[in-house]
C-alpha cells in the first residue's frame, strides 16, 4: 500500500504545483496544499506498520523471508 500512497502524495504535489502556476482560484491551490502536507503522515504510519508488520511475521513465522 506504501507504493499507492507515494503516488497520491506525488499527484498532490503535482496538482499543487499545476494549480499555483495556472492562477487557479485559492481555493484549489489550498486543497491540493492540504492533500500533500496529509499525505505526509499518512504514507509514514503506512511504512512504520509495514515495517512492525514484517518484524511480527518474521517471529512468529521463523520461514518467513522478506526480499526487496
């Protein structure tokens, strides 16, 4: 799920910048900031729970490998 967050993240930025340069009304501008400053704490509680996600499998299922 990391990977489609980053990519939401990414869409806001993109959508931030395309707004801010077109004059587009403030209101735009701000939602897309909005968008991109939430998607920050969102994608990092996402890779923290990966990360004790494959540290719990990995203890209780001792052939459990991750790779990549």
């Amino acid at each position: 799920m990391v990977p489609f967050a980053l990519a939401g993240a990414a869409a806001f930025a993109v959508a931030l910048l395309v707004t801010w340069l077109a004059g587009a009304p403030d209101d735009w501008v701000e939602i897309s900031l909005a968008g991109l400053i939430w998607s920050i704490p969102g994608t990092l509680t996402m890779v923290v729970h990966d990360r004790n996600r494959k540290r719990r499998r990995a203890l209780t299922h001792p052939e459990f490998t991750v790779t990549g």
